[in-house]
C-alpha cells in the first residue's frame, strides 16, 4: 500500500485516466473529487461490498444433479 499526504487541492494520478483530488479536510473527515472513466466503477468500499455480495447471491447454485 503507498501512504502519501496531499494538501487540498493535490491531485493523485491513477494511470492515465484516473485523478483523486483532495477536496477538503474538515476535522477527521477527508473530501475527495474522483475523475475516471464511465467504464471504470467508482464506489466506497460498503457500497462495493454489498454490490458483490448482491452478485454471489443471485449467482445459481453450481451444482447440477444428472
């Protein structure tokens, strides 16, 4: 994992297409703006979790009786 500090308004560049600017920081709390590519999805970690949670769920069950 890279740990770096940035000061508002400093941008992190992910590959080419991909920027994380630090919005604001207000007591603990950190905004972020998130620039990417529509194809690219973009979500905080318990809204990706549930996401794939959903996902395994509606999977069909993998075993087949012959």
């Amino acid at each position: 994992m890279l740990v770096m500090g940035r000061e508002v308004g400093e941008v992190i560049t992910i590959g080419d297409n991909i920027r994380i600017k630090v919005m604001a920081v207000e007591g603990g709390v950190v905004r972020f703006g998130i620039s990417a590519p529509r194809q690219v999805a973009v979500h905080r970690a318990e809204i990706h979790k549930r996401i794939k949670d959903q996902a395994l769920e509606q999977e069909p069950a993998s075993g087949h009786s012959a």
